[in-house]
C-alpha cells in the first residue's frame, strides 16, 4: 500500500519535473520575465526552488546546507537543477518513509536556539514548492504559455493509475 505522507513528496518532485519540462523550452527572455505578486523571474523563482528544497533535505538529515548553491547562486542549467531536483525530492521521500513524528529539531543561532518538530520543515518544504510552482505558472500564464497540470488528480493518473 502506498504510504500517504511520502506519496506527498513524490508528487512535488513529479511536479517540479513536468513544471521545468516547459521551462526548458522558453528562451531568455521569457525565463527573465516576471509579472507582480511572484517570486521574481522564472529563472530565479528556479533557483530559489532547488536551494530551499536542499536546505530543508540538510536540515531534516542535520547537516549544513550546501553553501555552494543557495538563492543568490545565478542559474546554471536545466541539466543542474533536473538534478538538484531529483536528488533534493528522493532526500525529502526517504526521510518522509521513516518519518520520526516526534522528532524535534534545534537550531542554533548565534543568539538564540529554536526548536520545532520535524514535520514543520517538511509542510513547509511542500508549501513552499508549490506556492513557488504557482508563480511559474502564472508568469507562464501571461506570457501566453501554457502552464502543465500539476495538481493531485494529474498525478494520480500519470503516476498511480487513477482513471
């Protein structure tokens, strides 16, 4: 039987996948477009994306992120972040099966500790992908392309046989 909370982040990573197929094929000056209320250009929502997915990957496994990729790293190619992506969603799908429910975790800062369970990063990690994947689209939207359907139903039939 499939496990609910991991099926979760199976589909954000079939999600990011199908969302930068279309991305791909769109030349720079679309890939530097951006329209009000989102997240910047859809190169830069992309990169935003990927560092956020692998901080929370870091966080929940508690290891540094890595410092090489993180939102102010300019884009490098779809290649990279197909990659990024892939790696960053299994991570969150492994620690989603074997997910500790009373787990917290504990940040420290130079001035302060945080402490919150374990299941607030991976909601967040969610949430995130998919408010930022809704900006994608809307900039995609008004550039007259057609954004792909990403939603829970699209997923269940491509992925999990629903009809």
């Amino acid at each position: 039987m499939t496990d609910p909370f991991s099926e979760l982040f199976k589909h954000n990573v079939w999600a990011n996948l199908r969302l930068l197929d279309v991305c791909e094929r769109l030349d720079d000056a679309q890939l530097d477009h951006t329209v009000v209320g989102t997240y910047g250009s859809i190169r830069d929502t992309w990169v935003h994306i990927v560092a956020a997915e692998g901080g929370y990957v870091a966080l929940l496994n508690e290891r540094q992120p890595d410092r090489s990729y993180s939102e102010r790293t300019a884009f490098t190619s779809w290649e990279d972040l197909r990659e990024r992506v892939r790696r960053s969603g299994e991570g969150l799908i492994a620690i989603a099966e074997d997910f500790d429910a009373s787990r917290v975790l504990r940040e420290i800062h130079p001035d302060e500790v945080y402490a919150y369970p374990a299941v607030v990063p991976m909601l967040q990690a969610l949430n995130h992908a998919t408010e930022h994947r809704v900006h994608v689209a809307a900039i995609l939207t008004q550039l007259g392309v057609e954004p792909p359907t990403l939603d829970g139903w699209k997923y269940g039939e491509d992925e999990l046989g629903a009809t």
